[in-house]
C-alpha cells in the first residue's frame, strides 16, 4: 500500500517535471538501505550522471545520501551540467532525500 501510494505521488510530480538538456532531471530513489540518484535527461532518455550509496560504508544513511548528492554534483560539474530540475520521486522533501 505505501509503495503504491508513493507511485501515484511520483506520477503526480512527474506531470509537471520534465527535464532537457538545458535543465536535466535529477531523480532520488531510496529503498530501506540504500539511497540512489541520477541525472536524466529526459528528451533523449538518457542518463547522463548517476551515483548510489552501495560503495559508501561508513557513517549513518543520511551522511551516506549527503556524500552521494557531493559526488553526484561533482561528476555533474564534470559533465558541464549547472542547473537541473529535481524530482523527489514521490518521496516527502525530507531527511535523505534532502541532503
């Protein structure tokens, strides 16, 4: 029922959050141990950037998500991405998701 209840969410947001390659989508998923992110850009429906905690080890899953969304941002900057639209996936703007 959650999961359910979190897919109408995201198909929701995503009616409105569309992203190009001006403004790639950055979308959030995060299961019970692990949080992951990507930049797609959705015109091409190509991912462009992604990263996951499944390499990090250490520290508590939020430090893990604040560490991906780091490493996310400097492989963005690598690939000469500046501005992005963020999709939170049907998840509340809150805790992992946030950092």
């Amino acid at each position: 029922m959650k999961k359910i209840l979190r897919q109408s969410k995201h198909r929701r947001v995503r009616k409105t959050i569309f992203g190009n390659m001006d403004r790639p989508r950055v979308a959030v998923f995060k299961s019970g141990q692990h949080i992951y992110a990507q930049i797609i850009d959705d015109k091409a429906g190509k991912t462009l950037v992604s990263e996951s905690d499944l390499k990090v080890k250490d520290g508590t899953k939020k430090e893990r998500a604040l560490k991906v969304g780091e490493v996310l941002a400097g492989k963005a900057v690598k690939a000469k991405i500046t501005k992005v639209v963020f999709d939170r996936g049907g998840f509340s703007y809150h805790g992992r998701v946030a950092s």
